[in-house]
C-alpha cells in the first residue's frame, strides 16, 4: 500500500502496529553535524542554504545517510513565511532570527498579504522534489511550518524573546489586531503545507515552540485554534495516502487533552511531561512523539541505553509512540552519540511491540 520500504514512521503516527519504534531527530541536520557545516560554509549562510534547492537537498539527506534513521524532514525554517511577506529575515549565528521589518501597528498588520507558495516559497517545493528523487522511497519526508502563534511572535518580536513582550502587550490591548495577524498565518500556512503535500512530502508537522509562554486560556484562543485552522484547509490525503500530521507544543504539557483533539495524528512532547502520563491523559486519540531531552547526548554510551529504556517504558507496550528528542539535536552534540541512539531505540524497541 505504501511507495516506501520504511514505512514504520507513518504507520506509529497512524497508530499501527510496527516491529521497532521508529525514530527521527528534531534538527536532525545542523551544527553538529561536520558535513552540514561544509554545506553551510559554501552556502555562505543558512538562508541561502535554505533557498538553494539542490543544497537544502543535500543537508536534507545527510542525517539519513549517516544514521539508520526512520524519516528525513525537510531542510528550511519556519520563518520563510514571514520572509516571503516582505519581513527580511536574517538569520545569524550567536545572535539568531532577525526580522528587518517587523510588525506591531494596525497598517503593517493589516497590509499584510498571504504570499502564494508555488511564486514565493518555490525554492522549498523543488527541494522537497529534489530530496523525494533522492530519497526514493526509503524513508517518509516530513513537510513543516510554524503555529501562527509561533510564527507571529517573531513577526511582532524581530526575533527570538524572552518575556514577549510585544506580542503580549498586543494579545490583550488590541485582541482583534492579533486575531488577524494570526489568521493570514494560518491561511498561509494552509496554502503553504498544501504545496509541500502536492510537492511529495509523506507527514506534514505543526511546530509550537512558544505554547508555553501562553496561559491556557490564552494559549486556546491564540495558539491552538489557528493550529485547527491550519488542519482544516490541509489535504490529509494524496497519492492514495493518508498524510500524517504532527503538532509539536513546547511546554503545552498542561493542556494536552485539548491539544489531542486538535485535527491532528500525533502530539510532540516536550521532555517535561512523562510520556506514560501523556498517552494516559490522551486516550488513544492520537500518538505521541517524543520526549527525550536533547541534553541525555552528552552522556556516556550506557546511560543513553538506560534513558532509552526509562522512557520506552513509561510510554510502555503497543504502537503510537515516535522516538524523537523532546526538543532539536543541540550543536555541540557528537554524532557518535547519536548512532548510539538511534541504534539503542531499534534494539530495545523490540519487546514493546511484540
Ligand atoms: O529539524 C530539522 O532538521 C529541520 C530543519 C529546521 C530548522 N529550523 C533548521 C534551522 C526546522 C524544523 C526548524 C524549525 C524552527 N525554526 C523552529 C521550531 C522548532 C524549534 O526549534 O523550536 C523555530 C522556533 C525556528 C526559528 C529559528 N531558526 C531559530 C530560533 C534559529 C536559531 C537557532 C540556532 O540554533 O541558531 C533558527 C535557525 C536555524 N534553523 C538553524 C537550523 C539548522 C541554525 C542555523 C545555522 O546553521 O546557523
């Protein structure tokens, strides 16, 4: 039924029976990776890596070349949406995403235009083709964009934050203006998975880094229901396949039950929330990606086994569970370490599913 040979990513996120948990990596491809940073130095800087299909192909595949890995996913950014609304992205080592034109007032928000993905973010869909060719057929590519939310709080922030401010100050004196800003990211990023999809992609991911700078109520009617409308204008299915779909929410552990009734296939979890807690408090409704923090890396051999075990069995017997860091592979990683994971998932996996 499936093009490809290691379906076992689609089918844990679909919650069907597989005979090892698969595993990926947030950030699977970056900085710690020597063959990246060659990339990266001939690109001159990551945007131009992102935008030059045939590189992003390139650093798209190299994690699943070294590693025995269960999926690639697309090599890109969440904030090319804002870039493609004329936002001026930067984005610089130490220093990090730079917007040279944010947006606060009511002009720029309401000046804002949905960009069209095939004129706009055509470098994206050919590095999705390019990788798809590469790939053939050995493991799923993941498609991906930002929450709204997310998106918009470096739209509204120029950058990485640390307390929101602005975004914030927005949220509650000029609630309708937000409302907007976060509904034209959603239409964009409707549009924008939709041409991932028709591009090749085999499960499309929602990233919410920033749920948990939201309080629940707040994190409902700003977050989570733009995240709904995205999942509502996405084809689920194409190629005579359904087309997984994932939400990460970073620190959204408090709210997972409303999360989990969301649109989606599977809830990425955080390394704060117990994952035999999350599947409980979730019911089955949908699987479950994750939790292991990054950090657990920088361990010896051993205890990355014994943290593999700790958290395959508080996810405990049965499918739905995707292996994955509860947050992106940390730059000073060794990628020795990582095989090592990769490997300890595949060879202790095996009980859980018999
Ligand atoms: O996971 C992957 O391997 C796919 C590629 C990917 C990147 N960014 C590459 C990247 C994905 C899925 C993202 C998503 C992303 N980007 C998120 C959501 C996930 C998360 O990490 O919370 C966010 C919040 C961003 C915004 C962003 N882009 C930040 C905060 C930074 C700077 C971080 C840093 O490490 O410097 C970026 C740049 C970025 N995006 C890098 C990579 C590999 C580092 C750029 C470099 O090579 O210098």
């Amino acid at each position: 039924m499936s093009h490809l040979k290691n379906d076992s990513l689609l089918r844990a996120l679909l919650r069907e029976p597989v005979d090892v948990t698969p595993i990926w990596l947030m950030r699977q491809a970056g900085r710690y990776l020597p063959e990246y940073r060659d990339v990266r130095r001939r690109a001159g800087d990551f945007l131009t890596l992102c935008r030059t299909p045939a590189l992003a192909c390139e650093v798209t595949l190299q994690p699943v070349r070294r590693f025995p890995l269960d999926a690639a996913i697309l090599f890109s950014d969440i904030l090319v949406i804002p870039d493609a609304m004329g936002l001026g992205l930067s984005i610089e080592e130490q220093v990090g995403p730079r917007f040279a034109d944010p947006v606060g007032s009511e002009k720029e928000i309401r000046g804002l235009r949905i960009p069209d993905p095939e004129r706009d973010l055509g470098y994206v869909l050919e590095a999705i083709r390019l990788a798809q060719r590469e790939l053939s057929g050995e493991v799923p590519l993941i498609g991906f964009c930002g929450s709204p939310w997310t998106v918009a709080t470096y739209m509204v922030e120029g950058g990485s934050s640390r307390d929101f401010q602005k975004i914030k100050r927005l949220l509650f004196e000029r609630p309708e203006l937000l409302h907007h800003l976060l509904g034209v990211v959603a239409a964009a990023s409707g549009a924008y998975l939709n041409a991932q999809v028709n591009a090749g992609v085999d499960a499309v991911m929602i990233f919410d880094s920033w749920a948990g700078a939201l309080s629940r109520n707040a994190y409902l009617q700003f977050s989570l229901e733009y995240i709904r409308r995205i999942l509502e204008t996405v084809t689920r299915a194409a190629h005579g396949r359904r087309i997984p779909a994932i939400v990460f929410s970073r620190g959204g552990g408090a709210w997972i039950e409303e999360t989990a009734r969301c649109g989606c296939d599977a809830i990425g979890v955080d390394w704060t929330q117990d994952l035999g807690d999350a599947r409980r408090r979730t019911g089955g409704m949908v699987a479950l990606q994750g939790n292991l923090d990054p950090a657990v890396l920088f361990a010896p051999e051993s205890s990355i086994r014994e943290e593999t075990t700790i958290l395959l069995e508080s996810y405990g017997k049965g499918c739905g569970h995707v292996f994955n860091l509860g947050h992106g592979v940390l730059p000073d990683t060794d990628p020795e370490r990582v095989a090592t994971l990769v490997a300890a998932v595949h060879e202790l996996s095996r009980p859980y599913h018999l």
